[in-house]
C-alpha cells in the first residue's frame, strides 16, 4: 500500500495561486509554487537556475514583470516573493538564510488573519 503525504501549504492552494503558478511556468521558470497563506496574502516561490550567484534584487526583477500580467487583486495579494536558486536549498552555512525561507514557505507558521 502506497501511502502519499500531502504538504500542508500544497492543501492552500487555489485557482487564483494556480494561475500564478502557470503564468510564471509559461514564462520558462523552472519551479514555480503558489498558495494563499491567508485572506489577504499570497506567497510564491520560484526557483531556477538561472538566479546562482544573482543578488535577490536581480532575482525579483526578473520575475515581476510576469507577475503584472496578472489581476491586479492577486498582484496585491502576493506579500512574499521567494527566488531560489536550486542550490540554496540545501542545507549549507552559505545557504542559511534561503533554507530558513524555504522551510517558512514549506510549512507556514499560523496566521492571524
């Protein structure tokens, strides 16, 4: 028997997050993740190789005009922009920071809201 485990941002994701996650899939991002974190607030993450070596600055300037393809609702809603290149998910000292990012958005801590 085959048992899958779901994670638990993968459960808050929505048509609107969908549509973010094919916007930027269609622009060649390698990765792209979206959920809604809570009512007022949409995350994203993109990862790519493309951002090694890249200040996160260059990063997101990369990514934005993408994202103002969208409706200008869901580009209010998006309160964190996450880029990663591949590497800086490992767990490295040189990666630290990216990690702690990237495990925020793997499992949010609780809302608020």
């Amino acid at each position: 028997m085959t048992q899958t485990t779901t994670r638990s941002w993968e459960t808050k994701r929505t048509d609107e997050t969908r549509l973010v996650e094919r916007v930027l899939k269609d622009a060649a991002f390698e990765r792209v993740d979206a959920y809604r974190y809570n009512a007022a607030s949409i995350r994203v993450r993109v990862i790519d190789e493309r951002f090694e070596g890249m200040p996160t600055e260059r990063r997101d300037a990369m990514v934005e005009p993408y994202l103002e393809k969208l409706p200008e609702r869901t580009q209010g809603d998006i309160m964190n922009l996450f880029t990663f290149a591949p590497s800086e998910l490992q767990r490295t000292p040189t990666a630290h920071r990216e990690f702690l990012l990237n495990v925020e958005f793997e499992e949010p801590s609780p809302s608020i809201l």
